[in-house]
C-alpha cells in the first residue's frame, strides 16, 4: 500500500502490480517522495507534480488517457515531461502537446470521498505540499 499526504489529507492507495509491476518498481525507488501538487492546466479536474527530464527507465504499461478518480499515473517522458497526474474528477490527460497516456500504477482506496476537496484546495489556494510514503 502506499500512503499519500497532501494539503492536510491523508490517502491510502493500493498498487497495481500486476497491470503495471514496472512503473510500480519505478515508483517505489523514488519513495520516499516530498513534492509540491499543482492544478493541472489541460487535464480537467486533476493535480499534477512535474518531474522535468527525470528518466525513470520505463516505458507505455497499463497506459491510459482517462484515468477515474484516485486513480494515479506516471507519464515516463516523451512527448510531454515526466510526471505524476493525481486525478480528483473527470480527466482527460493531456498537455501543451496535446493528450497523453500516463501509467495508471496506483489507486486511491481509502481517503477518496476528500479527493474533490483536495482538487478544490489545490485550484482555488495554489500548489500544496505532498508526499508519498510505502505503507
């Protein structure tokens, strides 16, 4: 299980190991992990933590554009930068490039009826503080 942290909310996700082991393996090498969430700009209702040029060596698995609710992909890089999309409503997954399929890896089993205030939180007051432990 992997236990998240953001703008005073506490959230249980369960891993998806067996559609997604490689970005799951990926993941848990960065954790622990202290960032900052930001409202995404294309994406519809979601936040997003942007990781730059990060090369976390894997590739499209278990790739989606419309993740549900708590439901957590990392875009590896390509066409768009390496990043974390943490959907809190409805998404489509995009970016300045246009849309993008990120690895749905994670998802969001206990704490999700505080996902919307977490969405309206981080739209409404800016870029919240974040964290991401294994449980």
């Amino acid at each position: 299980m992997l236990e998240i942290s953001a703008g005073g909310f506490d959230f249980v996700a369960r891993w998806e190991e067996e559609d997604a082991p490689q970005t799951v393996a990926a993941f848990r090498r960065m954790l622990p992990l202290e960032s900052r969430i930001i409202h995404v700009r294309w994406s519809g209702e979601g936040g997003w933590i942007p990781m730059g040029d990060l090369d976390v060596g894997i590739g499209p698995e278990n790739a989606t554009s419309y993740p549900a609710a708590g439901e957590l992909l990392l875009y590896p890089g390509g066409v768009s930068e390496t990043e974390l999309l943490f959907p809190y409503g409805q998404t489509c997954f995009a970016s300045k490039a246009g849309q993008l399929a990120g690895n749905h890896f994670a998802t969001i089993v206990e704490g999700g009826e505080r996902l919307q205030e977490l969405g309206e939180l981080v739209l409404w007051h800016g870029a919240q503080d974040i964290s991401f432990r294994e449980a």
